[in-house]
C-alpha cells in the first residue's frame, strides 16, 4: 500500500498484507484535519443511489449482486458485511500473510466457502479478467499496492466503481462505507457492533498493566521504523482494551505527507521516538521481540528494560478477522 513506506517490511514476518508489506514503498493518506470522504447516499431506502466517495460521485443503479475487489485489504470488510464478492485481487501465494490462492490467511478460508475467485494474481491488473468476472460494482483503493486508481477511469466507463480509502480509517468505518454503497448498512452496523462487544469482554479479561504503549513496526538498523499515532486503527482498538498509546513526537516524523495511522522515524531516533512503558510490535512473531530486545541501541528503553516487548501477529491491516484475532493475540499475553 502506498499506505505506507515498508520499505524493509517485505519479510515475511511483517506482514498482515503481503501487499502493505511486500510491496510498500510509500504512502499517501488524507490529513488528519481533512475529513475523510464517507460513502454518502442520496436514498437511503431505494435505488439507483447516488454514491459519493474518494473519487467523485458514482450511480448505482440497483443493489449489487457481483462485486468485484481490486481492493485485497478491502476484501476482509466486503467478506464482513456479507457482500456478493465474485472475484478479489490476490497477492504472491503461500507467504507468511497469504494462503495458497494469495488471499489473506484471516480470511482465505471463508472465501473460498463464500466461492470467491481469485480476480487477478500477485496484483498484477488484469482488466480481461475484471470484464470476465461481469460486475455491477468495482471497488478500488486510493493507495497500497492493490491500488489501481490509475485505471479508475477506465473501470468507471465499463462499471459503477467507487474508491476508498482503507488506510485512514477504521475497518468499521469502511464497512459502513460499502455498506452505504451495497444496500448492506444493517449488517456492516451489526459487525461492527458485535465487535465493539467482543473487546469490552475482552478488555474485561486482561489483567497485565502494559501502562502506555508504544506500537511499533519495526524494520531493525536498515531502515525507518513506523510508530503508530493515538488516530491510527490500532490505537483506537487498543483504547477500546483500556490501553493507552503514545505517538512519536511530531518532529521526528519523516513521513513525506501528514498520515492518520503513522510516523515514519529513522534508525537513529527510534529510541526518541518510543515513549511507552510497552512497546508492542506491528506485525511482529516472537523471533521479532528477541530481535528488538537483542539490539543494543535500544537496551535503555524502558519497555526493553523490563522486557515488556509483545509481538501483535499479522495485524498490518485490520479487518474483522485480524482485528479479532488481534485482540485475541494481546488477551493471551496480557492475562
């Protein structure tokens, strides 16, 4: 995703999204002060609907029966809120983030139950293949490396096409946004709130103070590391377990454009930049903590000192499935 610039987390341990991992090299995401676009129907009770999202404004003439996902960190929402999905773009297959058929592991499986094809491989745009997979909706992303913004235009004179934005929102947000778009809005506020209880329980079972976090995906001495902000995904799915996270200064940013979900930080200043009691690791196995807590720049750090250093799983990119099992994953080690 140009969501991000992972410009060392093409190893497979860091990665959610082979796609946001693999194949990131930078990232543009709405300013925080800016609001982001939100799907917008004109009627809420019938169609056509008149959709308006991060590209403009899109008719749908009738509640859609075959969509297809260009989008593959999108497709975990669409697969959410039980949309009609016929085809998602997939990454390079068999990877630490990927299932055989290049679809995300968390949900990989429940796709191929639902009967969803593989629309193109490793993210490589097909348009025979879109046109062969006979659409009533295209969704597209901004950025990341599932992006084929450049083709909007094209797709949009064969297909109703909506972009969105997945990276400067919440995977709750965005379901309410293709729900507006689909004619799903009951079962994406119905997801959403099924989840919201699963981590008041959930918070309700941790019994480990972390005290204030750092969450950080980090790329070792080769490269910028990325820590989260209090606005991104996992901040606020934290605050929902009644953690606390804590941003990098705003000066140590080297992020080419203002981001909702991180700061871009050097080598050199990552030690600056952690200022949490905790630090836990986007995207991180448990060889990435020894790696953390191994690395002599980063021995006075509070969180390395106490040995308060948790790896977060695949958990780049969250969706229903990853965000569930993220909360899982912190449950476990904070109980």
């Amino acid at each position: 995703m140009k969501s991000l610039r992972l410009r060392s987390l093409a190893t497979v341990t860091l990665a959610v999204a082979a796609l946001a991992l693999s194949a990131c090299s930078s990232s543009e995401t709405a300013d925080p002060g800016d609001a982001t676009p939100q799907a917008e129907v004109t009627e809420d009770t019938s169609w056509p609907r008149t959709i308006t999202h991060e590209a403009g404004e899109t008719v749908i003439e009738a509640k859609p029966e075959r969509i297809v996902s260009t989008a593959m960190s999108a497709t975990g929402t669409l697969l959410a809120i039980d949309a009609p999905v016929v085809a998602s773009a997939a990454s390079k297959p068999d990877t630490a983030s990927a299932d055989a058929n290049g679809f995300f592991r968390q949900w990989g499986d429940l796709a191929v139950e639902r009967g969803v094809e593989v629309l193109y491989p490793n993210l490589e745009f097909d348009l025979e293949a879109i046109i062969a997979a006979e659409p009533d909706l295209v969704i597209v992303s901004t950025s990341g490396a599932d992006s084929v913004l450049d083709q909007y235009a094209q797709l949009s004179e064969l297909y109703p096409t909506i972009v969105v934005d997945y990276s400067s929102q919440t995977w709750q947000d965005l379901a309410a946004e293709l729900g507006a778009a689909t004619g799903l809005e009951d079962e994406a506020a119905a997801a959403a709130a099924d989840f919201d209880a699963y981590v008041a329980d959930a918070a309700k079972k941790i019994t480990v103070d972390p005290g204030v976090a750092s969450i950080v995906s980090y790329n070792g001495a080769e490269s910028d590391s990325a820590v989260a902000k209090t606005t991104s995904p996992w901040a606020q799915l934290f605050d929902g377990l009644g953690i606390e996270v804590v941003a990098a200064p705003d000066e140590l940013d080297t992020s080419e454009q203002v981001r909702q979900d991180v700061a871009w930080v050097s080598f050199e200043n990552v030690t600056a930049a952690i200022g949490g009691d905790s630090v836990f690791l986007l995207s991180g196995e448990a060889p990435d903590v020894e790696r953390f807590l191994a690395e002599p720049t980063l021995a006075n750090l509070p969180a390395v000192q106490s040995k308060q250093v948790y790896p977060m799983g695949l958990s780049f990119r969250l969706d229903l499935y990853s965000a569930t099992s993220l909360v899982d994953t912190l449950v476990e080690q904070l109980s």
